[in-house]
C-alpha cells in the first residue's frame, strides 16, 4: 500500500474518531495507590505503578473494562466496517517475501511472510528460482488462530534432517526450542523453554551427526532469583530423544569437542560462549548504544579470531 494511501485511510479513521468523540462511554474510573521507589537515592511516587502487575485480578478488569469500552465505541462508526474490507483488500494484494535463507545439501531453508496471515512460515525450496517446490515445514499461524505464536529463529541440522525452531507467544519473545522432521513437518517430542528471550536472544549449533544440539538458555525458577531469570544467558548440550533436565552446561574448550562435532559447531560455540560471558559480566544494556556496540565488536573480534586460527 502506497504511503499517500495509507495516510488518507489513517486521516479518514482519525475523523471518524473525533466526529463520534462525543458518544464515548465515561472512561472506567483508574485507583490511584501511591507507590514509592528509589532510584540512585531519588524517591519517586507513582500512583499507576501498580497498573504494571498484569497478574493482578484488578489489573485485569481494569485492562477488561477499557478494552470493552474502546470496542464498543469502534464498532459503532458507519463506515468502520467499509474501512477494514478495502485494508484487508489491499494487505492481501501484498506479495510474498522470503528472508532468513539457510542452506543445506539440496534443500533451501527460508521464512516466507504471505499476508493476510499474521506471522511468517517456514517453509523449504528446492532452490532460489524453483519456487514451485515450496513446502510448508511449519505454519505457526495453525498454532495460534489469532497470530500471536511465532518464529523467533530457526536452525537446521547440518544435513537439513531436521531443524530447531524457537517459538514465541502473544508477543512475549520468550522462546521455546522445538524440533521437526524437514520432510513431514512432524514435531518431535522434545522441547526445552526458555531459550529466547529479548534481554539477549539465543542461538543454537547442531553437533555434526544430527543427534544432539547446542543452545542457549537463560535460568529457569530456583536456578537464580526470580529478577535474574531473564539473564546469565549459558550454553547447554542437548541430545536428542532425551529429557532436557538431563542437559548439561557445555562451555569446553575447542579442544575437549568431541570427534562428531565439525568446524561449523565448534566456532558457534566459541562465539556464543563469549558473548554469553559478557552478558554474565553485567556489559548488557538495552537501550545504551555503547554497550550494544562493544558486544557487537566483541563478537565480531572473536569471528575474525576464528578465521585466523
């Protein structure tokens, strides 16, 4: 959709909305409770702090309340309804893109958005120009109806067997590891939670045989405090058909890797190892472009370190 387009349909609901401003519901009433904080030894008070429980029952009736009442108040504009058919019109002209290509012997992995549906599926390609050999290995919008499960990212074993897929949902980019046959699409049994999450990503290299994989993951409850959970980001080794409790913590050096394992897991390791000693050592800060920057350099210093060995 072109941006003039996409304005006019913006200013034209934007006018909807203030011709009928008149005809909104009073808002539910919002409680102030007064929650005191300290920060570098400055006291701040927040009445709507505790808005941010969203586990809280009140929080989710107070969350319920407004949502009914913007509901209502959308639904009621004449021309609302015209409005939505012609986006939905126009979003599913949009042609498909493909993105994140791996390839294997024979086989081209890719994620591949195709509108209207909500979230990218992966699919395979005989190759680049052969799109007719396109097969669906896993669509996460037949998960979830309503588009909230998604693909974090995707690895597949070095002979494209198998692949390993982060999922996430409603949004939250907490991701568990699941693993399919590449042909059928069948899911295997095993899972591992926790592996992704927005403070620092994750990863994971398959060994060289197919039967095992190496991920990251960040602590589960009892392994650290509950505000720590979401960092010191470390390495497990998982095999496959095996409970994941049975994972060990694998940060070797290259020279203790097994025989099975080849170069293209060894150096991942190397590199995952090291940016996860950073997280550790507390250098991760969203939002400080400095620090985002050194572990970029960092990571990219141990890459070239590689080559050279």
């Amino acid at each position: 959709m072109s941006a003039d387009r996409f304005l006019f349909v913006v200013g034209a609901v934007g006018g909807l909305a203030l011709g009928h401003l008149a005809a909104a519901q009073p808002a539910p009433e919002t409680p102030k409770k007064t929650v005191s904080s300290q920060y570098h030894g400055v006291t701040v008070e927040d009445p709507y702090q505790w808005l941010e429980n969203d586990n809280d029952p009140q929080v989710k009736s107070w969350s319920d309340a407004q949502n009914q009442r913007t509901r209502q108040y959308l639904d009621k504009l004449p021309d609302r309804a015209a409005i939505e058919k012609q986006l939905t019109e126009w979003y599913a002209k949009t042609l498909p893109s493909y993105s994140s290509l791996v390839s294997r012997p024979g086989i081209l992995f890719a994620m591949k958005f195709q509108p209207p549906k909500q979230q990218p599926l992966l699919v395979t390609l005989a190759s680049a120009d052969d799109l007719k050999s396109e097969k669906v290995v896993l669509d996460p919008n037949v998960l979830d109806a309503k588009g909230t499960a998604a693909i974090d990212w995707f690895v597949p074993s070095l002979d494209g067997k198998y692949v390993a897929v982060s999922l996430s949902k409603g949004g939250s980019e907490n991701g568990t590891l699941h693993f399919y046959e590449t042909a059928t699409g069948k899911a295997l049994p095993d899972t591992i939670a926790h592996v992704q999450y927005p403070t620092a990503g994750g990863s994971a290299a398959w060994n060289g045989d197919g039967s095992g994989i190496y991920y990251t993951r960040f602590p589960r409850k009892g392994e650290r405090p509950e505000a720590d959970l979401n960092f010191y980001q470390q390495i497990y080794f998982h095999k496959l058909g095996t409970p994941d409790t049975e994972d060990h913590e694998s940060q070797r050096s290259p020279s203790r890797h097994r025989p099975t394992e080849n170069t293209f897991s060894r150096r991942w390791r190397m590199v995952m190892a090291g940016i996860s000693r950073i997280i550790c050592s507390g250098q991760m800060g969203r939002g400080s472009r400095s620090r985002n920057s050194a572990i970029r350099l960092k990571s990219r210093a141990s890459v070239a370190t590689m080559r050279s060995t």
